[in-house]
C-alpha cells in the first residue's frame, strides 16, 4: 500500500488541477494537458525529499511519474470498457466532461512522458559533462530542464498557437451511376451505422431530427450524444451543382464543438470508368493543443468519420 499511495496522491492532484483549469478559458490549451504532467513530478519530488533526496532522485521522479501515468492510462482504459458509451447522455454533466479531458490528459501525458525520458538522458549527460562534482546540483538541473520543456509546453493555446486548420477525405468507387449515388445521399447516415473504434471514444449520432436532402439551401441536423453531453451539429447546403454540394455549419452545440470546429463538409460525385468515384470531404478547425499530440489524433479520427460516411453511402447506393 505504501508503494501505491504516491501514485494515487498525485493522481488525485492531477484530476483536481485538470478540474480546476476546466472550469477557465485555458481548457483547451496546455495547460489543461502538459502543465498536469508538472503536477505529477512535483508530488512524487515533494514524498521524495521528505525521505531525503539522495543522489539520482531526479531519475526516481521520472520513473515514479511515468508508473502514474501509465496506472491513469489503465484506470480510464478499464473505464471505457466497463462504461459503455450511453445513446441518451445528460445535458451539461460538467463532471463526465471532466473525466474525458484527463482521459485524453492521460493519453498525451503517456506520449509526453516517453519524450520526458529521452529529455532526461540527454539533460542529464549534458550537466554532468559541465558539473561532474556534485550529483545533487546534476539532479536539480535535469529537473529543472525537464520542467521548463514542459512550462513552455502548456503555454501553448494561451502565449502561442500553430494553425489547427485542416481537412480530411475519403474516396470510394461505386458501382452505380451518379444519379443513384445522389438518390442515396437525400438521407443522411443513420446512427445506428457501426463505428470505428476510436469513434467509439467520441460523442455519437444518435438521431437526424432535421434532413432535407441534398438540394440548395437543405438543411441536416444530427444529434450527438455522449458521456460529456448532447447536442446538435446544424449544417446548410450553400453550394450545388451536378457534381458537387458542400454543407455549412450554421451551429455546433455538442460537446465536440469545444474540441474542433467543423467547418465544412463537402460530397463529389464524379463519373467514372465503371461507375461513380463519390469524395467526403471535412473541414475543421483544431481547437485543442498541445498541437504534436492532436493534430494526428483529430487527422485520424475525422479520416476515420469521411469513411464511415462514404462507406455507408456506397452500401446505400449499390447494396
């Protein structure tokens, strides 16, 4: 129990600083997913100096830190398995949102604890070349090192920012003509379309109480529901030719708009050799950092997302 009980003091300051920043506007930035990682150091390096630091004690923070993380990453991941995600989630469940922001926290501060490694080896034998006569001041610098890396990090979002603009698309061939191809789309996907299973992760479709068609100036609904909330993603066909029609987010009340911002989402559908090739196309906007860590996360899922959508209006279309 003694072994375990350094683990679960910082892993409970780390879930009450990720509370506290939730509730300001630094809940997208690093703050809200580097800075925790200082938090997890600085306990274990406060229960180590009250037994006495010896030489090495920064590696021992380190590793101490890394075996936290990696208990959160099992905690959450148990979590996801034995928590299901709900089709009907509460409105404005402030703590359910809480909890997946430390889940996605987890998952950075893993990726950011494997850097932190390679970060200590290095700082380390750096300030032992220049200081080889004092262990202690060797440790202190390493550590010092490491967590002015990670207050640079978690500046991010609030001091500095890189673009979050992006996009993503998903080809299919379809073995129909155009014409059926766009029969099929006047019906938006329905949520009960299986998903990936990092999409699994996310808030989920769960009704389309609005959708008419793919005309002009159509306007399509869908609900999104999760452990975080519900909400709706409202968008509008403002561009339509005989190959072409590209929706608009007029507005985005779930839980997802906090996290990116979808802008638009465009459909081609173009004659081909034997067939239709039909593109999905999504537009967004990163709103979370730190940018290394999301950028290839949303890239994935909303790749994943363009998928579903084509694949499912392939299957509409040529059954």
């Amino acid at each position: 129990m003694r072994a375990v009980s350094p683990h679960l003091c910082a892993a409970l300051l780390t879930l009450l600083f990720a509370f506290a920043v939730s509730r300001t506007g630094a809940v997208t930035s690093g703050v809200q997913f580097v800075a925790p990682l200082i938090v997890i150091m600085l306990v274990h390096l406060a229960l180590i100096a009250w037994r006495g630091l010896e030489p090495g004690f920064a590696d021992d923070v380190l590793k101490q830190t890394a075996v936290t993380a990696v208990i959160l990453v099992l905690v959450f991941f148990a979590a996801q398995v034995l928590a299901p995600m709900p089709s009907e989630a509460a409105v404005g469940d402030s703590f359910t949102m809480v909890l997946f922001c430390v889940f996605i926290l987890i998952l950075a501060v893993g990726a950011i604890a494997a850097i932190l490694r390679g970060l200590f080896l290095l700082g380390r034998a750096m300030w032992r070349r220049a200081r080889k006569d004092d262990d202690h001041l060797n440790d202190w610098g390493v550590l010092i090192f490491v967590v002015a890396v990670l207050a640079v990090g978690s500046l991010e979002g609030i001091a500095y920012r890189f673009s979050g603009a992006g996009e993503a698309r998903a080809v299919r061939l379809v073995d129909a003509p155009p014409e059926t191809v766009w029969a099929a789309m006047e019906n938006a996907t329905s949520p009960s379309v299986a998903l990936p299973t990092l999409l699994q992760a996310f808030p989920q479709p769960v009704a389309v109480p609005v959708d008419e068609g793919v005309g002009l100036g159509a306007n399509r609904i869908v609900t999104l529901a999760g452990r975080e909330g519900r909400g709706d993603l409202h968008l509008r066909a403002v561009h339509r030719t005989a190959q072409v029609v590209r929706f608009e987010t007029l507005s985005h009340s779930s839980p997802m708009s906090a996290w990116i911002g979808i802008k638009s989402l465009t459909y081609k559908v173009l004659p081909a050799a034997q067939g239709t090739r039909l593109e999905v196309q999504l537009e967004y906007q990163r709103l979370l950092a730190p940018a290394w860590f999301f950028e290839p996360l949303m890239k994935g899922a909303a790749a994943l997302a363009m998928g579903v959508l084509a694949t499912d209006t392939v299957g509409r279309a040529a059954p």
